[in-house]
C-alpha cells in the first residue's frame, strides 16, 4: 500500500488555506514521518488519507488507486490508526483490545496484547477476564490506554498504519516502551507517523517538516539534524 500525495492542496475554510501543494511518498512497507508545529496541517493530513474531506487539488492515492474511488469502508479496513488519546469501553481489556473484531479468538487477543505488552493485564484471568477498565477507572495510564490501541492495530493488522502523535502524551520511560511496540507494528508496513518533536521520530526512512502549508525541508533524521 503505498501512500502519494500529489500536489495536494486542502482548507477547512476557502480563506483559510491548510496545505498548499504537498507532495510526498510513503513506498510501500516504509516509514515517512510528518513533523511540524502544533496547526501545520499534520493530523489533516490522516483525515485526508481517510477522506473524511475531499482536497480541492491534486490527488492521493493509496496503491495507484484515487481514495476518491475507494469506499469509506475499504479506507477504514486498509487503514489502522494509533491515535493521540483512545477512548476506551467501560469493559474488560480484551474486550477493548477485541472491538471491531468480533470474531478474534482468544489466542489472538492474547498474542496482540503481547506485542503490544500488555499481555499480563488478561494474562492470569479465567474465562470471564474478570478485570475492568472501570474497576481500574482512570487509573489506566496514558501509556496503557496506548497499549490497548497498538493491540487494536495488531489484531486488524492493516497493510497502512497511521501513528498520531501515538508516544506524545508519554513519559520518557513509557515512551521507549511503547516505542518499542511501535517498531513491531509498524515493520514492513506503510506507516504514516505525525509527531511533534523530530526526537520521536528517529527510526523514519523520511521525515518531512510541514510549515505554514508547505513542505519546509524533507530528509533522514541525521540529515536533517546536520541541517541545524
Ligand atoms: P496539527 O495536527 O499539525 O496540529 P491540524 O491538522 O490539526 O494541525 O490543524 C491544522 C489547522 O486546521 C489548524 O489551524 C486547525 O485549527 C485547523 N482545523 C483543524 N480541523 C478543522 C476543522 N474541522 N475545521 C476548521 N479548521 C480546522
Ligand atoms: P475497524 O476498521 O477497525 O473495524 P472503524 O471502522 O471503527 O474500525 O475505524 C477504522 C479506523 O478509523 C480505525 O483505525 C479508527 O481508529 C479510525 N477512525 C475512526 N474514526 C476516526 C476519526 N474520527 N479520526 C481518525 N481516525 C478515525
């Protein structure tokens, strides 16, 4: 699956313009991140790729094929998201982790939430999984609320993964945790990560840095620290 946008020009708001002729490629199988200031455009950007709005010029296509031509359905089931904050079901983990999937078996359930690393929250629980997010209520953290979603994700495995800001909410710990899950998930799968700090994005095969509805610079992490 992979992602181009073509000289793509998008606004909410006619006044307003958001992207200004964006191009780039996500080949299939690889990692390109987008990074810019908070209001560049980036999470746009996977509604876009979602069609949640029609761009007013240019294209994106998924595998050659205009999304435009692509049912809303198709999109959803080809596209996976790990996004900023995941809402959760008052239910058990599994059921959390099973949503959307009904027909996963439980040797499924239990190797995404391994991945994912939250194998021991369902681990030591009979039939029922007896444990409740509500029981736990909100003392689930950001970065276990970020587990279940990356469990979601295994379970669809999507050939397209979009990653929101998915480690920003983290401390650093959490963070090399999660990022690890990440790596996992994502190899081999045309992966679209939107971050906020070019830190977070270390591993991407490009990054692009969006600034005032264009494209500021493109290049490796490396590359474009030596920039600096
Ligand atoms: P980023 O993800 O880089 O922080 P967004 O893509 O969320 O930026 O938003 C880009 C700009 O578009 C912001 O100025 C935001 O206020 C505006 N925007 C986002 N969503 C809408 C919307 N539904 N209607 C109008 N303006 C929006
Ligand atoms: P699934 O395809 O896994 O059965 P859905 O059809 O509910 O699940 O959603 C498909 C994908 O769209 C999911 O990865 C979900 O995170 C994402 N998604 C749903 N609503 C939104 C939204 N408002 N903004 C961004 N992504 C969304």
């Amino acid at each position: 699956g992979a992602i181009i946008f073509k000289d793509v020009h998008f606004a909410y708001d006619p006044q307003r313009p958001i992207l200004k002729g964006v191009s780039f490629e996500v080949p299939a199988g690889k990692t390109v991140a987008v990074v810019g200031p908070s209001g560049a455009g980036k999470s746009t950007i996977s509604r876009l790729l979602y069609r949640f709005y029609d761009i007013q010029q240019g294209s994106i296509t998924i595998d050659g094929q205009d999304v435009r031509d692509v049912t809303q359905k198709s999109l959803r089931s080809a596209i996976g998201m790990v996004p900023q904050d995941t809402v959760l079901f008052n239910d058990t983990i599994a059921y959390n982790i099973r949503y959307g999937r009904p027909s996963a078996s439980d040797a499924e359930i239990r190797q995404a939430a391994e991945v994912a690393q939250i194998g021991h929250f369902i681990h030591d629980l009979p039939d029922g999984f007896q444990t409740k997010v509500g029981e736990r209520g909100l003392k689930l953290s950001g970065g276990e609320k970020q587990r279940v979603a990356i469990a979601r994700t295994v379970l669809k495995a999507p050939p397209i993964l979009i990653l929101d800001e998915a480690t920003s909410a983290l401390d650093t710990t959490t963070e090399q945790e999660i990022q690890t899950a990440l790596d996992v998930v994502s190899k081999n799968r045309t992966t679209l990560v939107i971050a906020h700090r070019l830190s977070t994005v270390v591993g991407a095969d490009e990054i692009i840095v969006l600034k005032g509805g264009e494209i500021a610079e493109r290049g490796t992490h490396t590359a474009l620290l030596e920039k600096k």
